[in-house]
C-alpha cells in the first residue's frame, strides 16, 4: 500500500506540529492549495469552551505569496462556537516576511532554509552514539 501524501505534505505537517501540537489538542486541516507546495492549513482546538481557529499559510517561496495571504484573511461565517481566527505564515529560514500585516505571525520552518534563490533541506546532523574502542 502506497502513500497518500508525496513527502513536501509530510514536512508541512510535521513543521506545523512543532508550533501547534497535536498533545496541546491542535487538529491540522488543509484549506486550500497554491501554487507549487504553498497551501493553507487550518489548525483548530476546542479551549474553554471555544473552537480556536489559526490559518497558517506554508509557502517555500522567498517572497510571501499575496494571492493566498488575501485568501487566507478573507472571512468566512462564524457560529457562537469559534473564536475570531488568528493568522500565521510558516516559511522557510531567510525568506523576505517584511511584508507581512502586522496581525499575521511568523513562524520560521527548521528543516528548510533559502539560499539565495534556492531552498535547501536543512538535515540533523548524525549523532555518533558509540565511541570507538582503543586499539590495545
């Protein structure tokens, strides 16, 4: 049995655990897709009585896409059960977020980075968990 999600999916999901948890209650559901791997993921939880809502827009471009950040503050209707949403942008290290609104967060992806123009795949360094024996 195949996979459902090609991997650049399961790094989108895996660096939006790291801010909204999945233990702290977050439930991540994708909104819209963009051009390339850009999207909008709608991350959700129920606190106190509420549903919190944060529209996080993952771009791996260096400039911020404005076609989906006016698409994702675009409103949608609410019931008495949801909080006003809040806004956030994942993008990669170094990417230019100087434009963004200043009620939109930004939150800095760590396995991805830009060079330059070009986006790299930051990787764990290897942790060496033996020693070597000495030679006797």
């Amino acid at each position: 049995m195949g996979s459902q999600h090609d991997i650049m999916h399961r790094f989108v999901l895996q660096e939006i655990g790291r801010y909204f948890s999945a233990s702290d209650g977050w439930r991540v559901t994708p909104e819209k897709q963009g051009a390339g791997y850009d999207s909008i993921q709608s991350v959700e939880r129920f606190r106190n009585g509420k549903v919190e809502t944060v529209k996080v827009l993952v771009t791996f471009s260096k400039e911020i896409p404005h076609d989906l950040l006016k698409e994702m503050k675009h409103p949608v209707a609410a019931d008495a059960m949801h909080s006003r949403p809040l806004y956030a942008v994942l993008a990669p290290a170094h990417a230019d977020l100087s434009g963004l609104p200043a009620d939109v967060r930004a939150y800095e992806m760590q396995a991805f980075a830009l060079d330059g123009n070009e986006l790299v795949w930051l990787k764990k360094p290897i942790r060496k968990t033996e020693t070597p024996k000495a030679a006797t």
